[in-house]
C-alpha cells in the first residue's frame, strides 16, 4: 500500500525520502498521531481531550494526499494524568500513537 511506505517506511530510498517531510524538535514528549482517510473526518482528539482531562499542544501538522487516500501526521505534547490511556483510547478509535524521536 502507498500508505505503508509513508507510515512505515523499509527501504532506505523510502526512510531517505520521508526525512524531507519529518518535523524535527529538540522537546521532549512528542507524541505523532498518524490518521488516515477512514477517521480525519471525525473528532477523535477533541472527544478524547474531554473524556481524559489532558491538554494537548500542537506543535506541527501536515497532510499527504496519495491518489484516494489522506494520510494526516499530526504532532502533539500532551500532558495529564490520564495521558496513557487517552493515547490507547486514540489507538482503539485507528489513530497511530507513536513517540516521535527523530
């Protein structure tokens, strides 16, 4: 899938041609929610920032458009409490959580 080369990159030609889209930061706690086409309509982030009291800081956005697919990296710091189970909450709703580290 072209999904899979942007998101989970394998070759060295493919990590190489990322690096020009990666957003690069010396903070800590960094979090990239991956999206896809399936829920960028929908207010994952917004449900999950009121259903687990955290604050979240979106530090960079950006969007792929691949043919018919969207794929959405988005960003954020996200401090609180209840942070690790609103990260399994967006993970349950199909947004990929990872911690960035570039």
């Amino acid at each position: 899938l072209i999904k899979d080369l942007f998101v989970n990159p394998k070759s060295l030609v493919a990590k190489s041609l990322l690096q020009s889209f990666k957003y690069e930061t010396k903070e800590h706690q960094v979090y990239e929610l991956v999206y896809n086409h399936k829920n960028s309509d929908d207010t994952i982030l917004s449900d999950c920032i009121k259903q687990y009291q955290i604050d979240v800081n979106i530090k960079y956005a950006k969007t792929l458009e691949l043919k018919s697919e969207t794929i959405g990296f988005l960003y954020v710091q996200m401090t609180g409490v209840h942070v690790p189970e609103a990260i399994e909450y967006l993970r349950t709703h199909h947004v990929e959580v990872n911690l960035y580290a570039i």
